[in-house]
C-alpha cells in the first residue's frame, strides 16, 4: 500500500501539517509540500496548445497520486476553503483529464482512498463544513472514496495540541491506516 | 455608486462571464479579469519580509475593491468551488489584513455588498452550494453584506443561455443595480 | 401527466402556500395541506405488529404521491428546516419501505420529479440551504430526480410577493411544469 | 451545573442512545425521552387562541429545558435530518417565544451550551453535515453556544460499538461535561 499526501499550507511546521504528523507517524509516505513546487496557473484546456506551453512540477506531481493508493489532502483553512495553492493543483486536474500523456487518468483514480485533513482557527467544527462537502464533490466526480476528515482548531502555531478531539481523530486515522498497511502486506505476501 | 467584478475564469467569453454580461450591462463597471494580471502565491504572512519579496498586480487590484461600493466575483464551479485564481486573490487578503500599507483594509470592507455570480457543468444548483456557503463566511469575517448570488448551469460555451431561470436572475440583478445606481445618483445631488 | 403537492405549513394561505400558487396555477394539480390530515406519528419500524397500531391518514396520502409523476413540496423554513409537519410525513417513509401493503413504494418513487418551494424570514438564500441539501439527499436516496428548488423570502402574510426574484423563480416553474404537460399530453395522444 | 438531554428517537436503545450513553455516563442528567411525552402539532402562533386549545406535556419540557445550562439533543439521523419527534420539539419554541406565559424565554436561552450527538446509516459523516449546519443557525438565532456535535455511523442495534471515532469523540464529550461539572461546584463553593 502507498500513501502520498498533499500539503496545502504556506506555512513551514503549521497547524494542519503538525495534526498530519501524528496521522502520518510511523508510515511511508510521500510527502509532497506543494509550496516547495512550481505549478503554473491553470489554463485554457479547450486550447490544447496551451498545455504544452509551460513545463512545469505538476506532471511529477500527478505521476505520484496516480500511483498511490490513499491520498492524504492537508490544508489549513483559507478562508472558509482549502488554499489556493491546494485548489490550483486540483484545477489543474481538469487539464489531466484531457492531456493524451494521461489517458488512463480517469481510470487510476477510481476507488482511490481520500482522506483531508485540515485546520481553522475560525469556528472550524462548522466552518470547514462547506469544504468537506466540497471534497465530497470532488471525490465522487472521479469516483474516489471520500475515506474521512478530520477538522482540528487551531490559530497560532500549536495550537492544534490544544484540540484533544483533533488529536485522538488524527491517532485513529494513524491506527486505522497502520491496519490497512498490515493488511496490504499479508494479502501481497500470499500472492 | 461604484462597482468592481473581479472574473476567476481562465476562459474567454466562458459561460460565468455571459451570465455577468446581462447582470451588469447598461452600468459603469471597473472588471478586473484576474487571468490578465500576474498574482503571485501566497506567502507566510507571518513572516513580514516575505511581503514584500515580488511586485505584482495584487496591490493594484485591491485598491480598486477597496475603492468600491459593490463587488462582484465571477467564477465558474471548478471542481465544486471557485476557481484557484480567485482563491488566490482572495487567500491574498490575509496579507492585506496585516500590511502596514492598508491599514483601513478592514474598515473599508464593512458594509461592502458583494454579489457572486457562478456557472457549472454538473448540477451547480446543488453542487455549488458549498461555494454559497463559503462565500457567506468570507463575507461575515470582513462584515460585507453577501446580498445574492445567482447559479446558472452550463458546460459548453454559451450553454448557460439556455438556463432561463440563471437569465432571469441576472436580468433582477440588473435592474436592482440599476436602480441602486439611480437612489445613489439622487443622493448625490442632494448634497 | 400528474402533479400532487404536500404543504407542510401551519399557517392558512402563508407565504409559502402564496409562493406555491404561482408555480401551479392554471395546472392540474392534487394540493395536500398536511395539517387537515392526521398522520400519526412515527413507530418502531422494527417492532411490525406497531405498524398497524392505529389507523390514520397516511396510507391515502402516500397512494396519492406513488400515483404522481411529479412531486412539488412546499414548506415554510421553520428553525431552517422542514416544519415538523412535512417531516413527519417523511419519516413515515421509513415504515413504507417496510410496509408489505406497499411492495412496489421504492419502485414507484424511482425517478419522480420532485421541486421544493420554501419561504423564510431570516436570511432564507443562505440559511434554507440546508434543507436544499437534505432534500438532494432524500431523493437520492430513492433515486427521485430532485429537479428544482425556489426560495423565497418572506416572514409577515403576503411578503414574499416583495421578493421579486422569487416570484419570477415561480413563474418560471409554472411555465416549465405546463410544457411538461403539453409534451405529455402529445405523447398520450400519439399513443 | 445541569444538563439536560432529548432523545429524538422512536427506538428504545438505539444508536443514537446508547453512543449519548458514553457521552453522559457518570453525570447527573435530566433525560427526557420525547417518544414518551405527547406533544401536540405546532398551530398557527398568530392566532393566539389557539395556543391554549390543547394541554400537553410540552410546557413541562421546556421548563426543564430553560433551567438546564447545558443542552444535549440526542437524534438519529432520520431521512438526513433530525427525527421529526425532536423537529416538532424545537417548532413549539415558536410559539414559546410569542407566549406570555414564558416571557423570559428568549433572555433564559442566551449563551446555553448545546451538544448534539447523531448516528445514521448512510454516510452520516457527510449527509448529516446539512442537520449540523441547520443546529448552528437555530443555536445562532437563540444566541446559544453550539458547543460540540458528535457524528456516528451505526444502522443496526448496536452497529455505533464499531464506530472507534464516535466512541472517542463521546468520551471526550463525557471528560469535558465532567471537568465542566467539577469547576461549576469549585465556584459554588466558593459562594
């Protein structure tokens, strides 16, 4: 079983990527913190000329999803919404979907695990709720699982261990993805 | 009275823009169309040097909203929520909130009408919902008035022309800012 | 072609009963006003022997739904949601599916049209959304075609004739539901 | 400190019950189980006659309920809402607000802590978020403080036990009543 999971913050060390850890702790996983690449904006995809125009990170970047069996979305909460920087990268998708270097882009998505992880420092718990319906959307466009999501309040850098609900919800996920990994290894080890 | 529409799409003359061509014709309106304007990526805004590490359109776009008594946003449902170049305008204001060069940002946008205007493909009147919802918030954090929003459905281009109920809303919208325009014209020459 | 309409207002010729009349005027169409009835309330479903408890209106009520094409709900937002009236009527679902009176209810709910008409007084295009979703869901959940909504605002007798956008939302539903008459009516005449 | 729960469900140990088990246990509640009470159907609040036509049990219930300082509304998730049981509870505060014979309900109800706790059967963590939004703006309307909710996934007798992150969350919720509990008696004692 793989794992990649999409960090959505600016921030180095934030909120939403340290409730991640404790998720994540104790599991390979590709991390990729999306600051760290340069994806240009999106563009046109009726204009296919355009898709060529700029090289850029992205295709490294979906080659790693397509290849991954759960994919874990942190972001913190932007403005009642996931950030841009996660958003642009999801965008870019609609290019996938037509771009011949991809034609099986559809298909490897299917039945793909998604979890989202994310922090607020306003009012979360309800707040956040549009994004998770969002997700939802998301997710059952491409026919992914929509797996869970834990939402955790936090503001300063922290804060979040300040959230007991957030952190047991973060150390379920750990435990539940740990069985998963058990599993998956037993079941390739009888192949 | 003053009017702003920012556009998120990165298309030409895409369904989102016609719906808001019959929403704001016959009326003097500054339209900012984000994908003709270099905005750079959030940064940490945390961290104040970064803030003014690259010069680009963002400084110049914000006056003008704040110069404004209505703003319109203008974005197709990518991917069930607006579109990543207008999140990314938006994520921006973090920074505004804290820049010592607007230092009234947050003054100025009390009391601000704002309007959304969207388009999309896949069942929008439900599934941009989480959009109306997010937008609500953005709206109650800066204390702007989020006075409508209209949702039209559409895929190829100038397929929302066949959604009579999206036409006939922008056609209201039309006339409430037309005569909005002509209240404040009369009071402006009482003074 | 046939349209049965179930009122969950308290309230004689209130808002949303006035809102309702627009959409169905000049239409043949079965008006259920849910308060004339009596509807007892929901059982154990699991308990079958209660199921046959007590004799009320229902059974006749849902014969009338499972005999119609298209469905129209009407309810004032009460505490944002359904009133209690119309979702006690709901609820009773639950019994149908069970119900060996009732083998084909499923079968019979599969692709019915469903519209929900609903007035508020507090911020209804905003906080009536909820109930949109749950609406979506509900007819989800028996594959009923959740083919449009209309809210409208309103909270004294007759206010929502102020809302313009609602009043043309209506007429809109009005003009649509009687094309689908006449294309039906040619159908029928053809067979 | 005292808490009040209604039991929205028609199910005698049900899922929604016995995950509010967990949450309470250890703590001194006032538990009313509405399926025991009659509560006659909302009337119309503006025909004031009315109101007094029929006694039931519902006067006792929300004294019960104007006293307590913490709410727990207990429901399964009904049709993707709260029962229509609980619904009918929360329609009557309509016509408390208008009765003078509860002229401080409405000052009684402010900054009252409320919990919800709802399990379904049916993708509860994402089609009950429309019931949790619906809470919030009942809560907002009354100026209660929606505290916490607790979403679980059970549709047997018994299937909540599965649920590890409802199980947690519940024991959360029954840690933090109990801390809420142990500082509200150092105060009195200090009286």
């Amino acid at each position: 079983m793989t794992i990649v999971a999409f960090y959505g913050s600016i921030r180095d060390k934030g909120n939403s990527e340290r409730l991640a850890e404790i998720a994540l702790q104790d599991l390979e996983v590709t991390k990729v913190f999306l600051r760290d690449y340069h994806i240009r904006p999106i563009s046109d995809w009726n204009q296919t000329e355009l898709l060529k125009s700029e090289a850029d990170d992205y295709p490294a970047l979906i080659r790693k999803q397509m290849l991954a069996d759960v994919i874990v979305f942190i972001t913190p909460v932007y403005w009642y919404g996931m950030s841009s920087l996660l958003k642009l990268y999801i965008d870019r998708w609609s290019e996938t979907l037509r771009d011949p270097a991809f034609p099986d882009f559809r298909e490897k998505m299917k039945a793909k695990e998604v979890h989202l992880i994310t922090v607020g420092g306003d009012d979360p718990y309800i707040k956040a709720l549009p994004m998770i319906q969002q997700m939802e959307y998301i997710c059952d466009f491409l026919k992914m699982k929509f797996d869970s999501y834990i939402i955790g309040r936090g503001d300063k850098k922290g804060e979040v261990f300040t959230d007991e609900k957030a952190l047991h919800s973060a150390a379920d996920l750990n435990n539940y993805l740990k069985s998963q990994f058990q599993e998956a290894s037993k079941r390739g080890r009888n192949v």
